[in-house]
C-alpha cells in the first residue's frame, strides 16, 4: 500500500513540475534558471541540515509553502489567473 501511494505523490510534486517545466515556462531560459536556483538553494539546506535541525526546517519551510500556496490561491480567486493555457 506505502508504494502504491507514494507511485501516485511522487509525480505531483517536483519531479512533476520539472518534467513539464518548458511547458509552463514556455522557454529554455526560465527553465533553466528554475534549475540552477533549485541548485543553489540545496547547497545551504546540505550543508545546514544538521545544525539546523529537522524540526526548524520542517517548520520554516512549511511556513515559506503556506505562503506561496495562499499566493497561487488568491490570484485563482481574484481570477488574476488566464482562463486558457497550462495553467487551467
């Protein structure tokens, strides 16, 4: 049952989002800088993990995710969001 939830997790999380990365940013550049800043914010949390701790980190990236969550849902609601495109 464990494998069969995380088969169906596992694709909507990054690893979704980087395979359909050129189609969302609709260019190679945008792509790529979205790589290259995944890169450079996983050298700090590698190096920072064991003084940081696991709680500390579980609690500052929840905030970051409750935040950027409430952006992408107040621009849907303030229909700020094309109603045609990958985004729909």
């Amino acid at each position: 049952m464990p494998c069969c939830v995380y088969s169906v997790i596992h694709p909507s999380g990054i690893d979704g989002v980087l395979y359909y990365a050129l189609t969302i940013f609709t260019s190679f550049l945008a792509s790529s800088v979205s790589a290259i800043l995944m890169l450079v914010f996983s050298i700090p949390a590698t190096l920072f993990a064991d003084k940081w701790g696991r709680r500390t980190s579980a609690i500052c990236s929840g905030i970051i995710l409750l935040g950027s969550m409430f952006l992408v849902g107040s621009l849907y609601a303030a229909n700020a969001v094309h109603s045609y495109g990958v985004a729909r």
